[in-house]
C-alpha cells in the first residue's frame, strides 16, 4: 500500500501534500504517481486495441460505412448516457471501508476482460450460431448479403457492445479515482506523466502490435485482456483511497428527486453547456477520424506497417512534449493552453485534405495532422479536471459525458452516412479523402465554442482566480 499518513499522526502533516485525508510524504507521492501509471498504461493499451483492429475486422466482413460507424460510434455513445450518469452518480455517494472508487473498479474488471475474450473468439462463435443457419435470417439490409459474412458482423456487433457495457460503468471511475487520491497542488505534474505513459502505451501498440491486427487478431485481443486485468487489479488494490464527507445529495430519495436535482445542478448554468458543447464537438471530431485508415489503405495503397509507424512516431514525438505541455499547463492553466492548442490544430484538416496525396505526403502530412490532434487530446484531461466543482466532479463529468453521447449517438451515424455517399458505399475510395474537410468543419465549430467558453472562464476569475460558478 501507499505510505502516507492520517491526518492524527503528527500535528506537522497540515505541512504534507495531502488530498481527502490522505497525507503524502515525497516517497508516498511517488508511489501512488507509479501505482496510477500502472493501471494507466494497461488501461490505454487495451483502449487502442478496439478502435483500431474493430474497423478493420468490419471492414473485411463486409460492414458499410454506416454500420461501423453504428457499432463503434453510437452504440458507445447510447451506453455512454444511459450508464455514465448512473455510475458516476452513484460511485459519487458511496461510502465504504474500500472508498467510494475502488468497489466499482474491483468488480467490473473482470467483466472488461471477459468481453475483451469474447471479441477475440467472434469468429469461432459466429461459425458455431452459422451452424443454425442464423446468418440467412439477418442477411441484407445494413448486414453483408452473403450469410456467413452477415453472422460475423452481427457477432462482431454483439460482443463489442457488451464490451462497451462494461467498459462505460469502469472507465470513467478511473479517472475519478485519481482526482480523489492525488493531491491538487501536483494534479498538473501527474497528468503530465499520465499522459507520458498513455503515449508509451500507444506507441508500443502502433509500432509493434498493429502492423499484425489482421494476421494475429485473437493474440492482440487476449493479450490486451491479460494485461489490463492484472494491471488494473494490481492498481486498485495498492491504491488507498482517503475520507470524504458526507454525500452532497443524500436528502434526494427517491430516483425522480435524485434526477431533478442532477438535471437542475448539471444543465441550468450557461458556462457548464458551453463546456459542454465544445468537449462534443472535439469528441465528435476525433471519432470521425476512423475513416482515415480507408483512405490511407485503399486508394492511397499505404500498408499498415507504414501507419503503424507514423502513428507511432508521432506519439514518440508527443511523448517529449508531454512533460513541457505539463509545465506550461501548471503556469498558464489548462484552458488557455488547450484554447491555444486548439487554434493550432485547426488549419491540419485543410491542408491534409488538399495536399495528403501519395505515401511521401502522408510520412510528413499524416505524422503532422497526429501529433497536433494528439496534443490537443492530452490538454483535455488537465482542462477537464479544472472546470467542474470538485466536490461534485464525477456528477459533472457524467454530465459532459451525456451531452457528448447526445452529439455522438446521430453525429457518427451521420459521418458514416456521408462517407458511404461520397464514397458510393466505397466504390471511389479516394473520396474517403472527404473525412479530412469533414473534421475540419466539425474542429472548428468546436473551437468557436472554446473562444466563448474562454470568455466566460475569465469572467468567474480565469488565470487568477477561477471559482466554479455556483449551481443548485
């Protein structure tokens, strides 16, 4: 367990880091930063693992555009704000001798890895129910004409939600643990090194594991299991978490009285929807981002060792800047470096869109266009932590988190929609080349939304003195 103190053991510890009771010395600090970072990595290399390798699997089974935008994008998106609200909500008022983070984590992990283990046997499950001649009952439509490419698709769809159950009630309790246990004083630091192992993560995937996503597909998936599992555990039981104080909404009894106060807390305050509005715009951008790998592969005729590798160098190259990004976060805050991140980042979807037209542009172009998109991600984090009250912040993360699903669930069907008319259902590959100006729209109403935003943080104190604008 973590070295720390309670708060009765010497009358010098009001001297020590400290977050919820909990009391750091300089050891104790670096040993929760090094539990943390644990659970992280695994946590993110089981991330990259689906929203990579899952587009290709569809995509070789025949899965439109449409449809893959539906099974990884809204059906995400549709958990997301069914569960989100009631994880957070919930894992917010828990009281237990565990703390009110570490339960949901211990239980739910199992489940991830067990979901992970079903996606790697999809194909051995769906040859098994084609045996049943299901495949000719779900046929056409949205589904492959021929049987037994509809009963992998249909297969694939069934046990990547059920991942996405799972994954939607631990994932977001993650992020609330380390809010809870690391003190305020070091948060910028330590999403800097959270951040620096998210990219190591992402890089020892793109550089060495995807290249192989079609040929050792089962591997990668139980593999990302294993680890996450053992990692993951092995986090949550180390970790200690701290006291809290008594549930703010422990007065609201019943279910309606516990949704009115949420609804009235979360959605009645203009600042908090223009917060809200720009992380779903961000998010959206970022999720049509998918489509690229068609363009790179099929009419750019660029093989997946060579996006591996970019991917992975641009994610090397963000890995020496993270920690720099965490400097100038600690001293500029969080809002004005991602506004000012964002405005860098805007113009790359222009100019991929005109000028990514061969393998020599894509090595600079494409490596360009990750590692601004990939920079702005890791502002999020910090900008995130920095905007809600704190005492409330797993109620308010669900909130932005419904918000973003409300965007995803018909902004993805919708990309996918436009990417299968442009494309003429990817009959003209090269008009894949259209995600490119379609981000760029979508980055740019989300970056419109972060200058009006910026102006209200200002207002309730910015750079100086910001103070979450009262609800309630």
């Amino acid at each position: 367990m973590i070295p720390v103190r309670s708060r009765s053991d010497s009358s010098s510890d009001s001297d020590l880091p400290n977050k919820n009771g909990l009391y750091y010395t300089k050891w104790g600090l670096v040993v929760v930063f090094s539990y943390l970072l644990v659970g992280d990595f695994c946590l993110q290399f089981m991330e990259a693992v689906l929203p990579s390798v899952m587009p290709l699997q569809l995509d070789a089974a025949g899965a439109s555009n449409t449809l893959k935008a539906v099974i990884l994008g809204t059906t995400a998106s549709f958990f997301n704000l069914i569960l989100n609200p009631y994880i957070s909500f919930k894992s917010d008022g828990m009281r237990t001798a565990w703390g009110r983070r570490r339960p949901i984590l211990l239980f739910m992990t199992p489940f991830v890895c067990l979901a992970l283990s079903l996606i790697a046997f999809a194909p051995e499950i769906s040859k098994a129910l084609q045996g049943f001649g299901l495949g000719k009952i779900f046929q056409g439509g949205l589904l492959p004409h021929e049987p037994s490419m509809a009963m992998l698709v249909l297969t694939l769809a069934v046990v990547v939600i059920v991942f996405q159950i799972f994954n939607t009630l631990m994932q977001p309790i993650f992020y609330y643990l380390f809010i809870d246990v690391v003190p305020d004083a070091y948060i910028g630091r330590f999403v800097a090194c959270f951040r620096i192992v998210a990219t190591a993560a992402s890089y020892v995937f793109n550089m060495w594991i995807f290249p192989s996503a079609m040929t050792h597909t089962r591997e990668i998936y139980l593999g990302a299991a294993v680890l996450y599992g053992g990692g993951f555990l092995f986090m949550t039981l180390m970790v200690k978490e701290g006291t809290y104080p008594p549930p703010v909404h422990a007065n609201a009894i019943t279910a309606w009285d516990k949704i009115r106060v949420y609804v009235k807390e979360c959605y009645s305050h203009k600042h908090y929807l223009l917060f809200n509005a720009r992380n779903a715009f961000l998010v959206l951008s970022f999720s049509s981002d998918m489509f690229i790998v068609f363009y790179l592969t099929k009419s750019l005729a660029i093989g997946l060792e060579d996006i591996g590798k970019v991917t992975a160098n641009a994610t090397l190259a963000l890995l020496v800047l993270i920690y720099p990004f965490g400097i100038l976060t600690d001293r500029f805050k969080p809002t004005r470096v991602s506004f000012a991140m964002m405005l860098i980042g805007l113009p790359m979807g222009l100019i991929c869109f005109f000028f990514l037209t061969d393998r020599a542009s894509y090595l600079v172009l494409g490596f360009a266009y990750l590692l601004v998109k990939s920079s702005i991600g890791s502002m999020d984090l910090p900008f995130y932590a920095s905007i809600p009250p704190q005492e409330r912040y797993g109620q308010f993360g669900s909130a932005n988190q419904i918000v973003c699903s409300l965007f995803l669930i018909p902004g993805a069907v919708l990309t996918g929609i436009v990417m299968d008319a442009v494309t003429q259902d990817g009959a003209h590959p090269e008009m894949y080349r259209y995600i490119y100006l379609w981000g760029f729209l979508l980055s740019g109403i989300s970056t419109f939304l972060m200058y009006l935003f910026y102006r209200s943080w200002r207002r309730y104190g910015g750079p100086g003195n910001y103070i979450p604008p009262a609800v309630g």
